[in-house]
C-alpha cells in the first residue's frame, strides 16, 4: 500500500479538534491529528496507462488484470490512457486480497464517460459476485442513474440516485460507505447526489480474496442469451481507499485531474477474422442497428440515422444512431444523438422517425416515443447540425394514436409544402388493414390531427400494419406513399403507390402496390435528393440469422450502397447503383466476349474475392439459366448462386448451399422480372463480405446474404443451363 498525496493534505478545513464537522456536516475522523492532514489510505489503483497488451495492472501491488473483450480499446483519457468498454463483451476480472480491503470505511473513486446507457444495471466497479451476499457494486442503470449496491453483516442494500451520469463526457463519481458513522455519500462532478443513512455494521466481504469486476456487473442479468450488464463507455483512474468521506476529499482527489473537454472514443475490434463483415457499406463499429431514417443533407454533409443498439443485439430502449458522409460512400459513425429519457413518455425507447430542415433553417427531427404502454410523437431541434438533439419542452406533440386506428403508432415522416408541415405516422385497423394516419402543423409544435390518409388492406396482402412511411414528390408533380408492411404469415415487405396527396388524403394511380424489391431482402429506405438532383436511397439489409450467431459477430445488420429512383412512364420507380460508387474501384479485371455453355467454369480465370464490383453485359442466348456462382469454396462444399430463371421469368437468390452452418440464411427466395428470351441485360452486382447488392438494367434492384464458414469461400464463376450465352465482364476489386 501508499499513502495517497501523503495521507491527501486537505488545505482547505483545517480543523482543530477531533469530533468537528467538516464543512458540509462530515464528522471527521476520531484519529484527524489536528494538524490538517485527514488520513486517506490508498489501497487500489487501476490507471489503465498501458500502452499495448492484453492486460491492466493494479499500481499498488503490480498485479496483472487480463482485459478481455472482442477488442483492447486504449483511448485519451484524463489523465494518459484510458479504456474504453463495449457494452457486449468488455470486462476486466480478477480478485483482491480481502484483508486489505476495510471493513467500515471505504471511499472508490473514478472517471467515466457512458457511451451508451444498459437495458440492465451495469457495473462500472463491483466488489462481489453473484450469489456471496458480500461486497459492493457501483453501476449504472437504463436511465443513466447511479446505483451503489452493498452488504452489511449479510444484509443487502442499495442506493439509486436521482441524477443521471451524462453521457459523451467525463465526470467524476467518488462514492463512501462508512458504517461507522452510518452514512453513505455519493458524489458526482464535485456535487453531492446522495447523503444516506446505512446500517451499522461491517461491510462484509468474502474470507480470502474478494473478486474484482471493472465494466461487467457479476450478478449474470440476462435478457435472452445475452448478457446486459456490460457498461458502455470510457473508465480511468479507478482508486479503491480507505477512509472517511467529505466535500473537501472528493475535490482534493478531483483537483489532481484535468480531464479533456472531448471524449474521443477508440474502438479497436479486429474485424480481420471475420470474412462475413462489410467493409464499404455503412455499418456501426459493433452493435445492433435498424431502420435507416432521416436522410438530409445538411450544412455541407449528409446525415443518417437509424435504430441503435450498443448493449444488446436485438430490440430493447432503442437509441437514434448517427452516420455523417461527404459522398455517401464513405460514412463516419458519430455518438447517438436521440436517447430515451429516464422518466416520461418516451422512457422505454425513442423508435424511428424522419428529419428536416425548418423554414428558418433550424435542423429538426420527429420521432416516436414509447413508454412501455402506449406510443406517442415527439419533436427535437439541433443548434450543431446534428451533433446533438433538443428535445421540445412540450413533447409529446402527439401524446396518443387517434381512435381511428387500434394497432401500433410510429414512424413519423414530415415535409414541408404550402407553408404547412405535413406528417404521416404508420399505423392499422386489425380488422381492415394497414394505414397512414396525417397530421399538419403551421409551426413544427402544434399539430392537428386530419384522418387517416390512406387505407389499406389485409385481404389484398398489404398487411394489418404499416411502418417507417415515406411521402416523396418527383420531378413531375407524382407522389410516391411508400411503406413497409409488418410480418404477417408473409416477411416484412416494403410496397408503394404512386398518385396525389391533396387535402389530407393520399389517391393512388393503380389500386395494386408494387413490391420495390424484386426480391425481398431490402428494407426501411430513407430517401433525399443528392447535391446533384438524385433521388437517393439507402435502406436496411438484415442478417436473417439465429441470435447465436449474431452474438459470435458481434454485430448486426447493416445499410445498403446508395441508390437513385426515378419515376418512369408506367409509374414504376426504377433503380440505379449511385454514381458516387465508382469511386470505390480498384483494380479491374475485363473478360471479353466469354461464350456460356451448360455445365462449363472457370469464366473469369479463378476469380477469388469477397469484397468487389461485377459488371456485366451479358446476351441471354437460348440458356434457360444465367447466372453467378459467388463465395465458393475450393472444394465446392459451398457455393452461393444468383441466378435468371428465363421460363418463370424470375431471378433466384438460391442460399441453400451457400454454408455449412444452420444458424444462417440458406432458403431460396424468387421474384418476378420480365426478360425476353435473347435480349441483352446489364447486371452489376456488389459482393462485400456477407453481402449481395444486384442492380438490372438501371431499373431493378435486390439483396441477398450469404454466410460460409470456410474462410476461402471466395470463389467466383458464371453458369448457364439448358443453352448458350455470351457475356462481357469487368470485375472491379473494393478495398475500403
């Protein structure tokens, strides 16, 4: 052990006799020496200095703390490093000799900055394991509150503050128990957040060594087969002392420090084994993510949100994530800027929504708020070009769904026309079907309900409930009502009609919807108009894959390459790869003039990648089959084919043997595309790593996943059946 600053000299009470008060009611301790030197014994001391390795050490011992984690992730902290933990995987363990550690009087301070809040209670310290009725535990809750949790003689307590841990920035939390004096003082920034009486008693502590946890709580909360009590966020500087608490101690110890005002979070997960993960579509560094929404350009840069998840892969107190790009290939993963709030309406989550800018050119989103019980609307402004969200005093500007629909509530989409702001939000009759209910506003904060904007129905496939609406006008006055349909006995679709919005109320050219996709794998598209004048889309690709495997990732799902729709004469929306996506070529490989037969290979002179371009003209011949083999292995164990079937007039993304694993993708899915037999098609299709964008003739799009588990799985070929076909290739390497 050390003295810490020589028994820490408190320069400012000075007090003369034992028994006094220090200066915010703290007794001071009956051995205070009268001298101006409170006795404040450092015992632990985690600095995480380290510069590389796998592993922290403990100053005052020298011990090593293995860190374990899908990555070691060393970052500015306040003082030299810090580290930073991921929320799923991230924890240092070990264990601390009991006797050293006292029985009545115990002071744990550190730093923190929480990236994300948990959906459980996650330790940022804990002193204790699951099931020893011994220790302490200082974590965090849902809402970002504090929670010290501790025993004495035997018995369980627990304090919850009512102050919630800032995220994104540092802050300092200094936490005593002392049974002696009964007390227990938690401070936070300098400020007392809690002053409670305590039992009296001994902490009490297991006899040997005492298990040590930093940035994992012990007690094993799960929410299916995932942990949820892993903390999110930076730690530093984490001391262990002994000794008795007060105002002067805790800014003695705050003043050795002058933290950074910017966090700068590093995240180091070494993605390099995983052959799956993409590498030039938009994905979070790890995490769980959905819908993409909000797609603006705004102040020189295009911004994109969507559902996040840090803590858990899967579907619990979503978060606005936040992607910033200059080109729209190359995106940049900013903090969340959209999170729950600890009490209120939207305190079990703030789902999907849409941006805008106001017509005084104040950045602003709308977004669905849920408390747990019902869904309700709520409005958030930026004075930093989306850096952070303000949410409106008045929330919720729309407190409940209208008595019109009885299902869901959510997905707000809101543009301005005609001085007024318009908003769809998603919803159904579960006797009717799906629909879009309207709003209007003149000021972006009072909004009067109008009616339903457009019904649909279950009887004609279209599902009791529609999401994530988009209302977008083309060049030539046609609007585009796009939504997507919820699972049913049928997957999630994602449909549109094109017609005219007027006076409330949404009149569609065709009665039947037309299907986006080809075929189905593409969902939740988030559409703007590019600095060119494109109309531009990006939308969510799902894994489809079996929870287990996600968790193994480490991450799940991700976002499509940009898109750009236009409107043809039949009132279709045609599909084009964006232009931006040239500048991913690398190098290129042409064939000219390959001749197709049935039962031929070896096309493109053993062709290996799993993160390129293909880019063909291919002439259909009299093959009744065209097709691409991609991630194949050597052996031919897997393979993954997409494929014309010219006799049902259908492509075919056919993942039955595209891996060896069960967890993943391998069904067959079709869709319906005209192509008169000998025509010639342009096809470009973008592999990178598990996934598969195909874009036809600048007018069809589809996407596909593929999962092999032989880490060479990356053959390339083309294939014919029942004829002949010739094709011209370009193939295009992608290293991003």
């Amino acid at each position: 052990m050390k003295l810490h600053l020589t028994n820490i000299i408190i320069s400012v009470l000075l007090l003369l006799i034992a028994g006094c008060k220090s200066d915010d009611g703290t007794t001071v301790p009956p051995d205070y020496d009268g001298g101006g030197v409170l006795p404040i014994t450092e015992l632990f001391e985690f600095q995480f200095n380290e510069s590389t390795g796998t592993t922290t050490s403990e100053s005052n011992t020298g011990n090593s703390f293995p860190i374990m984690g899908r990555g070691i992730n060393r970052m500015p902290g306040v003082t030299g490093n810090a580290l930073f933990f991921d929320g799923l995987s991230n924890e240092i363990s070990g264990s601390l000799t009991t006797s050293d550690l006292p029985t009545d009087r115990i002071i744990v301070s550190f730093w923190v900055s929480p990236k994300s809040y948990p959906i459980g209670t996650a330790s940022m310290l804990a002193l204790t394991q699951e099931g020893s009725s011994t220790g302490m535990m200082i974590g965090i809750n849902k809402s970002g509150r504090m929670i010290v949790q501790y025993f004495i003689n035997g018995g369980f307590f627990q304090q919850v503050t009512n102050e919630v841990i800032p995220r994104d920035q540092w802050n300092h939390i200094v936490v005593g128990l002392n049974t002696t004096d009964r007390n227990i003082r938690i401070y936070l920034n300098n400020s007392p957040v809690r002053n409670s009486n305590i039992s009296a008693g001994s902490i009490s502590w297991p006899a040997g060594n005492t298990p040590i946890s930093i940035g994992k709580n012990t007690m094993s909360e799960m929410k299916g087969i995932f942990d949820i009590d892993h903390f999110s966020g930076a730690l530093d500087e984490v001391r262990i002392y002994n000794g008795m608490l007060s105002s002067d101690v805790v800014s003695t110890i705050r003043s050795e420090y002058s933290p950074p005002q910017n966090v700068q979070y590093v995240i180091n997960i070494d993605y390099s084994g995983d052959a799956n993960r993409p590498t030039y579509h938009a994905i979070p560094d790890y995490g769980w993510a959905n819908e993409s929404y909000g797609l603006i350009f705004q102040d020189n840069q295009y911004h994109m949100f969507y559902q996040k998840n840090d803590v858990f892969l899967g579907i619990a107190q979503q978060n606005w994530g936040h992607f910033t790009s200059n080109d729209l290939i190359n995106w940049d993963e900013q903090n969340a800027v959209l999170w729950p709030s600890p009490q209120g309406w939207d305190n079990f989550g703030c789902w999907s929504g849409s941006s805008i800018e106001l017509n005084d050119g104040t950045p602003a989103v709308v977004y669905t708020g849920v408390d747990g019980i019902k869904a309700g609307i709520g409005v958030a402004t930026s004075s930093d070009n989306y850096q952070t969200l303000d949410k409106y005093s008045e929330n919720p500007v729309v407190p409940v769904a209208p008595s019109d629909v009885d299902l869901d509530f959510r997905d707000p989409f809101v543009r301005e026309k005609d001085g007024l702001y318009h908003m769809l939000v998603g919803s159904g009759k579960s006797s009717v079907g799906g629909n879009v209910v309207y709003y209007n506003s003149p000021d972006f904060s009072n909004w009067s309900y109008q009616g339903i904007a457009f019904q649909g129905s279950i009887g004609s496939g279209e599902g009791a409930f529609w999401e994530v609406p988009i209302l977008y006008e083309f060049p030539n006055g046609k609007e585009m009502l796009l939504v997507q349909k919820t699972p049913d006995n049928t997957p999630s679709r994602t449909f549109y009609w094109i017609g005219q919005f007027e006076n409330g109320t949404f009149t569609p050219d065709f009665a039947q919807a037309k299907n986006l996709e080809v075929v189905n794998g593409f969902l939740s598209p988030t559409v703007t108009k590019d600095t060119n004048g494109n109309i531009t889309a990006i939308g969510i690709i799902p894994d489809e894959v079996a929870s287990e495997f996600q968790m193994e990732q480490g991450w799940a799902n991700l976002f499509s390459v940009p898109q750009v729709w236009e409107l043809d004469g039949s009132n279709t929306i045609n599909i084009k790869p964006h232009p931006n996506l040239s500048s991913l070529r690398g190098n290129e490989i042409s064939f000219s003039g390959i001749s197709l037969k049935e039962g031929g290979s070896n096309y493109l002179n053993d062709y290996s990648s799993r993160h390129f371009e293909i880019s063909t003209t291919i002439n259909t011949g009299t093959a009744s089959q065209i097709g691409f083999i991609l991630g194949k292995s050597p052996g031919g164990e897997e393979e993954y084919k997409v494929f014309y079937d010219m006799t049902t007039q259908e492509w075919v993304v056919d993942a039955s043997n595209s891996s060896l694993d069960t967890r993943v993708r391998r069904d067959i899915r079709k869709g319906g595309y005209s192509i008169t037999p000998g025509s010639t098609i342009g096809v470009r299709i973008f592999i990178d790593g598990s996934v598969l964008e195909v874009f036809v003739d600048d007018k069809a799009h589809f996407t596909g996943r593929f999962f092999p588990t032989f880490t060479n799985a990356s053959g390339v070929d083309l294939f014919v059946k029942g004829g002949t076909a010739t094709a011209d290739v370009s193939l295009y390497e992608i290293s991003n």
